[in-house]
C-alpha cells in the first residue's frame, strides 16, 4: 500500500478507520517529534478485556501518565540501569547455564529453559527473590502469574481516601502483570528465535565465540562493561532483533487531539498503526534487509556502527519501560551460553528452516531442538 499511497494512508478494520505510517521518516516525526499528540494507546479489545484501561500497556491519559512516571522510577529504585541489576542478570545466566548443562547435551527444546530465565530477572527485580527452575510456585507463576500477584496487594493506601488517585490496588496488579508479561516472552522469545539464528549461521557463531573468549576469557562471567570491547557480538544482538522483527506494526497508538500531519487532519482517538518492520527493514539503512547479516551494525573497520532505524522498542512516550533491562538480558544470557557451550543442530543448517510459525501481532520462531555441548 505505501508503495501506491505514500507513508500515510488508511485501511478499515471493519467499519474503523486506521491510519497507518509507513517509513522511518513518518514514524518518527509522530512518535517523537509529535511524541504528545501520538501517545494514545489505541484499541487493543483482547487486552481491554483483560486489563479494562488498567496498568501500563494498555492505559490512557493521566492513568497512563501517572503509571508510566512510577514504573520508571520503582525500577530505577530496585536497580534499572545500575550495577545491583547487572549482578542479578549474571546470577541468572550462571543458573541458566547450570540448566542447560543438566541436558547432557542431548538434543532439547530450549523454549521452556530460555522463558524461565527473563521471568526469574522480573521475580528478582519486583520480589527481590529469583526461584529455582523446578519450583513449583515459580512454575505456577510462569503459567499463570495473574492469581499469584494478588498477593501483591500491598497496603500503599496512603491514598485511600482520595478517589482520583490511580494508585489502587487493582490498577497496581495490572502493572506488575504487564511488567511480567512483557518482560518475560518478549525476551524469551527473542532468545529463542536468536539460538535458531546462530545454528543457521554457524560462521557466525564461531566469530562471537572468538571474541568472547579473546575479552571475557573462560575465568570470569561476561559483564556490561565487555559490551563496548566486543564490537561484533554487540551487531550480533541487534541484528537478531532488528531481523526477527518481533511486534513487526508495535502496539496500537491513538492520536489524543485532532492533529495535522503531513496536511492530513486525523481526528482525536484515532488508532495509529506505526510499521516498525519498515523502519527496521529499510534498504537504504540495512542493505538486503530480509538476509541475516551483523553487516548491518559494523563499518568498513568492524566498529559498532548505531542506527536511528534500530526501534525495536519502539521509540517516543511510549517506547519499551524495560528496554535497558532486556538489552541487558540479552546481551548476558547470549554471551554466557556461548562461553560455555558449542550449539549443535539435529539438522544441516543451510536445512534449518527460520520462518516464523505466526506473524501477526508478533513473530513467533517455529519449534525446534539443539544440543548444548560443554566446551
């Protein structure tokens, strides 16, 4: 469509308009230079069902405003950002590391191993407590944490008697699952779908491994601080995200006044749909965008190169609260897995197959098994 109408143009979900932006260039000048006018969240009904306008995803206004504010500043309060959190992600990629060597290196199913990681980042960050991967709460809470955050209903009820406060306990509860669902199956998943990419690549692989063991070594665990010694495996970890391309139209956005935008007039609560697959798939910015190439994040001396394009999080008032957090998770997790283990396919891996199983809402990596040989 934006190849025959331009960068702004509608479709119809039924009888609704939605306006769609195409392109980093109309992308960015709603998201950020128009960053207050476009910073509804627009109409998701399955989660309005579930959250009813509650939390930080899926809220509005002043609700959304006031959440967003706490958020950001509890978790910079518990460590966002700081070295006390950076600790916790080492621990848990020692634990994730010990998990997998419990495999034998037999061929395995990593979902369930790489989802419990990310979780256990989110429990020890909101419970200041990380559980051991066979326990059982720890298990009920990956399957459904809804009914055990109840216990979550802390007495911050200075508040009690002020009825337009949004600090309530069910608004808090809404919160904290939206923390954990976004903080947990986002990471794993791009974990997931980054393992299948390096058993594609093995070339790839090899040259991470180089590095790894050239900065870090085998005696210490991998740090933050390694991360801008180690120039390629850095491209690696974008460019896994910016090829996977996991929420490829982000999350509804809805414009919350009547706003002019490249002489189009969109009316107030209109649903905004921003393609970040445009952004992150340009060829201008990423030559052969749909080929796997860390390429895309180094020049012509191997340096780190940034890109404005990398929007994985989204970007503006309502780009990703946790971004820091999962950049650091998967920055930790990736380069301790390779530290310790060589990954082996149960297939040639110019036979792997990376197409995602679903792609609508996300991008989900199909099924697959490796082993995690010891090195």
């Amino acid at each position: 469509f934006s190849k025959v109408y331009g960068p702004v143009f509608t479709v119809y979900f039924g009888l609704k308009p939605i306006v769609v932006l195409h392109g980093y260039e109309a992308v960015k000048e709603a998201l950020i230079d128009h960053g207050e006018e476009f910073s509804g969240r627009g109409s998701f009904p399955v989660a309005e069902k579930v959250n009813k306008g509650l939390g930080i995803l899926f809220s509005n206004g002043k609700k959304w405003k006031e959440i967003r504010r706490f958020s950001l500043m509890t978790l910079r309060n518990f460590g966002m950002g700081k070295r006390s959190i950076e600790d916790r992600v080492q621990e848990e990629a020692r634990c994730l590391v010990e998990e997998l060597r419990k495999t034998s290196a037999l061929p395995c199913d990593p979902t369930f191993i790489l989802g419990c990681a990310p979780c256990n980042v989110i429990c020890s960050v909101v419970f200041h407590k990380r559980f051991d991967y066979k326990d059982q709460r720890f298990l009920n809470l990956m399957e459904k944490f809804n009914e055990n955050l109840r216990l979550l209903s802390s007495p911050w009820i200075q508040e009690k008697h002020n009825q337009q406060s949004e600090f309530t306990t069910e608004n808090l509860i809404a919160t904290v699952t939206d923390v954990f669902g976004a903080g947990t199956e986002t990471t794993s998943t791009t974990l997931r779908f980054g393992l299948l990419l390096l058993l594609k690549y093995p070339e790839v692989t090899a040259k991470v491994q180089e590095e790894i063991e050239r900065v870090v070594g085998r005696n210490r665990s991998p740090c933050m601080q390694d991360r801008s010694h180690m120039p390629y495996t850095d491209a690696v970890v974008h460019e896994i995200q910016r090829y996977i391309d996991l929420i490829p139209t982000n999350l509804p956005h809805a414009v919350t006044c009547d706003v002019k935008f490249r002489n189009y007039l969109i009316p107030k609560g209109t649903t905004i749909i921003t393609s970040l697959t445009s952004v992150l798939h340009n060829d201008k910015e990423f030559p052969n965008p749909e080929m796997f190439d860390p390429g895309h994040f180094l020049d012509k001396s191997g340096n780190f190169k940034k890109s404005d394009y990398f929007m994985p999080f989204s970007t503006g008032k309502r780009m990703c609260v946790g971004e820091g957090l999962a950049r650091m998770e998967l920055f930790l997790f990736l380069t301790t897995i390779l530290q310790n283990f060589n990954l082996k396919s149960q297939v040639d891996p110019k036979d792997i197959d990376i197409t995602p199983i679903a792609n609508a809402f996300g991008r989900v990596p199909p099924l697959y098994q490796l082993c995690f040989i010891p090195v």
